[in-house]
C-alpha cells in the first residue's frame, strides 16, 4: 500500500475463481471469492473474477453476483474465450 501511494498507478486487484463446472468445486470457489481482500484504499480496488462462461457454473456465477452485490466489488470475465 505504502508503495502505490508513492507513485501513479492505481490497481484494480481480481480474485480469480473456477469451478470447471464440477459441483463438488464450488464451495471451495465461494470460500475463496469470501477470503478478505487488503484494505481497500483510494489505490487499490478490488473485485472478482469467474474464469470464463466454461469453466464456471450456474451455481458460482449465482454466488458471485451475490458478492459482488453485498460487497460492492468490480467484475471480470473472460467472455471471449471458447472450449
């Protein structure tokens, strides 16, 4: 934190998640979307990121947006990639 205050940048700080479809997978996924980010600070902005459409379920997706609701957190997607 210390760091970015001394110089330009600011940083937009994803938690990449996946479940590669697999139920027995999406707790985990969830844990770690729930896990504390650094404090946040004018510098530093934190958000989620589910994969790709697949390699992410329904069920985390759902979750997700729950987060992201409840959290106010930033959203990344790699929407263009494909099987």
């Amino acid at each position: 934190e210390r760091a970015l205050a001394r110089g330009p940048l600011r940083v937009r700080l994803f938690r990449e998640l996946l479940d590669a479809r697999d139920p027995r997978r999406t707790e985990a996924a969830l844990a770690r979307a729930r896990a504390p980010f650094p404090a946040r600070c004018e510098l530093l902005s934190p958000g989620l990121s589910p994969h790709a459409p697949h390699t992410t379920s329904a069920a985390l997706l759902a979750g997700v947006r729950a987060l992201l609701r409840r959290r106010g957190l930033h959203l990344s997607v790699h929407w263009a990639e494909s099987d």
